[in-house]
C-alpha cells in the first residue's frame, strides 16, 4: 500500500471518529471522495473493521446518553428504550386491522393513472 494512502485512511478514520460515524462529515473533513470510502470498505478488511469500530462506539455513546436520561426521569426515553430493549416483555405497539365481516378484500392496483 501507498504511504499516502495509509495516510488518507487515517485521516478518514480520524474524521470518522471526530464526526461519531457520519461518512459525509468524515469525507469532506478528510479531503477523500465517498466513493473512495467505500473501495476501502469493499478492498480493506482492517480498515472496514476499524470503521465498524467507530460506529460501534457512536452507539454506546448514544446509548449512555439515553440510559443516563432514563437515570434523569426522562419519560419519553424510558418509553423509547422498552419500545426497543422491552419487546420481549411485552411492552410494544402494534397496530391490528379489524374487518367488520369476513368478505374478501379487494385490492385495486392502480397504473398509469387507471384502475384495473
């Protein structure tokens, strides 16, 4: 590998870190093309690892953020953490269809502007 590109994906890695995981922050901050982010992704196994590294760090933050508003007495993120972290206790919503007899349904597809 090129010196300057072992440098570029640093400094990607870098800008990634700093910018908690968002790849348009990241590239403009590192002076690289998206596309090129994402050869690098496809071609290089330790830097795909480092970045999903990065990531990975971005939601622990984010999910000590939220832990320490659910310590606060936060309501809607208590809610939102059982929404996600409690489904398999129950606490979910779900959305249920009733149908006010048992006739079939009817679907109409509508293309170019006309049912069929």
């Amino acid at each position: 590998m090129r010196e300057s590109t072992k440098i570029k994906k640093e400094r990607m890695l870098v800008a990634l870190s700093q910018s908690m995981g968002v790849v348009s922050s990241a590239v403009q901050k590192a002076g690289i093309s998206r596309s090129q982010h994402y050869v690098w992704m496809d071609e290089d196994a330790e830097y795909k690892q480092a970045v999903y590294d990065i990531m990975e760090m971005a939601i622990d933050l984010a999910e000590a953020s939220l832990l320490s508003q659910i310590r606060d007495g936060n309501t809607s993120a208590t809610i939102f953490y059982l929404k996600t972290k409690g489904k398999n206790r129950g606490y979910i919503e779900r959305t249920e269809l009733s149908m006010p007899d048992t006739s079939p349904i009817k679907i109409h597809i509508i293309e170019n502007g006309s049912q069929n």
